[in-house]
C-alpha cells in the first residue's frame, strides 16, 4: 500500500537523515511516495551546499547539464514531457521555473538516465535506467517546536518553519526488468538553512536524499551492487555541490524565495 507524502504529516513518512551523512545502506528501509513501506533497503544521505534551494533544485531538474557536473548519470534524456493542463502547471508552486522550458524535468516527465556505476572510470559503460518525476512541489511545514527549548517563540505564534522543495523520480521497468522485480523510488529535498542573523547574503541549502529498493531482485543488488551505487551518489554529491555553488557565485542566484 501506498504511503502518500503529505505536508500534513510529513513525519508518517520522512526519515531523520542526520546532517553531513554519507552515502549509507539502511536495512529498516524508509518508504517513499509512490511505494509505501516494505522496500529491502535505503541508500541515504545528506550534505550542505552553499547555494540556494533554488538553484540546487533548477541544477537536478535541467537535463542538459548533467553531463557538465554528473559523473555517475551522465546524461539525462528526456523521452517524453507531459501535456501542460490549465488546471495542471508543469511546476506547481515553483514559479521561478521556466513553464515553457523543454529541458527541464517536469511532474510527469519521463526520461533515461545514463548511469556508470563505476563513477571514477571516465571509460566505463553507461546503463540506460528508465524513470519518471513523480513528486515535484515545494515544501513549507512548522516544525515541532519543544516548549522547553523554544516555548517563546512557538507561544507568540512564531513556530520555525521547514522551507525548500522536493523532487522524486522512480523506476518505469521495461519488459526485461518488470517492476514487481525491481523498482526504486529517490526523494530528493532542498531545504532552506535559516541564518541566524536574517540575512540571506550567504544562501545555504541542507541536501537530504533517499533511495529505497524493491522488488524480487533487491535483496541481489543490494549485494552485488550497493557499494558502487554509493561510490557513483558520493561522485553525484561532489558534482552538484561544486555545480550549484559555481552557479549561485556566476549567476547572483535567483531572486529571494517569497
């Protein structure tokens, strides 16, 4: 059964990844929007980039740069975008996103990812993955506030929120390697570091990402492929941090978050 994620409980489902963790294999798997619980193992970890939850997430989400900063997905073909709706924006809540841009994944894109396992071989042989966005929303939730340690702000109605965005992407199968073999589901969130003097001269973004595997032959990836799977997310890390701080100091970044 499905474990949808929702900004009203968002603790249902979001795990508490620990600030600068590695690439690391969890066997208490967490679940993910599309596929609930009951996956064989997570990938996890977190890092901080000094560059805004904007441009973090505009540098996943733009396909054609992969090959500039990726090491690990090298390329990140784009088979099909969906149909834009009236009522159904191709980035709803996200306004400083390009609507008419064809390079960027949208909610509902489809697309391959070249990936080298063996991220440090500049030779190695890609394997296409096949996936497609599945969440792509903005985050705003109050965060619990212990009235012990921050009882004064919470009771003048000042409770700290978690602001940023979240993107997740999981496995479409093909006939070769159906879904109820295996699948995966890869949440990806851009969190807002509050400066403790309000200033947002020095923007600051906590990266939190989470893979969970499932399926008939996650139990045989985990053992024969896990470590290099984090070696390549450890390349993927490097890349986007250098990438977006790179960006956030050529560009001036984009205009504050509203």
């Amino acid at each position: 059964m499905t474990t949808p994620l929702t900004e009203s409980s968002p603790k249902a489902w979001r795990p508490d990844i620990p600030p600068e963790t590695n690439p690391t294999v969890s066997l208490g798997p967490y679940p993910t929007p599309s596929h609930g619980p009951g996956g064989n193992f997570t990938i996890s970890y977190s890092t901080r980039i000094a560059a805004s939850p904007r441009i973090c997430l505009d540098t996943v989400l733009k396909a054609s740069d992969y090959p500039l900063w990726n090491r690990f997905c090298r390329q990140a073909i784009i088979d099909e975008q969906p149909l834009p709706l009236v009522n159904n924006p191709p980035f709803p809540g996200l306004g400083f996103l390009p609507d008419s841009s064809p390079g960027h994944l949208r909610l509902g894109t489809k697309f391959t990812f070249d990936v080298h396992v063996d991220a440090e071989n500049e030779h190695s042989s890609g394997r296409p993955t096949p996936l497609v966005v599945s969440v792509l929303e903005p985050i705003d939730e109050e965060i619990a506030t212990d009235l012990a340690s921050g009882g004064s702000n919470h009771a003048k109605g000042k409770s700290p929120r978690r602001k940023g965005y979240r993107v997740a992407w999981k496995s479409r199968g093909t006939l070769l390697l159906p879904l109820w073999m295996l699948r995966a589901e890869r949440v990806q969130e851009f969190i807002e570091v509050a400066n403790p003097f309000g200033t947002r001269d020095e923007p600051e973004t906590e990266y939190i990402c989470w893979e969970t595997f499932y399926g008939t032959l996650a139990p045989v990836v985990r053992l024969a492929a896990a470590s290099k799977v984090m070696t390549g997310l450890g390349a993927w890390i490097d890349g986007l941090q250098k990438h977006a701080e790179q960006r956030e100091r050529t560009e001036g970044a984009f205009a504050p978050d509203k």
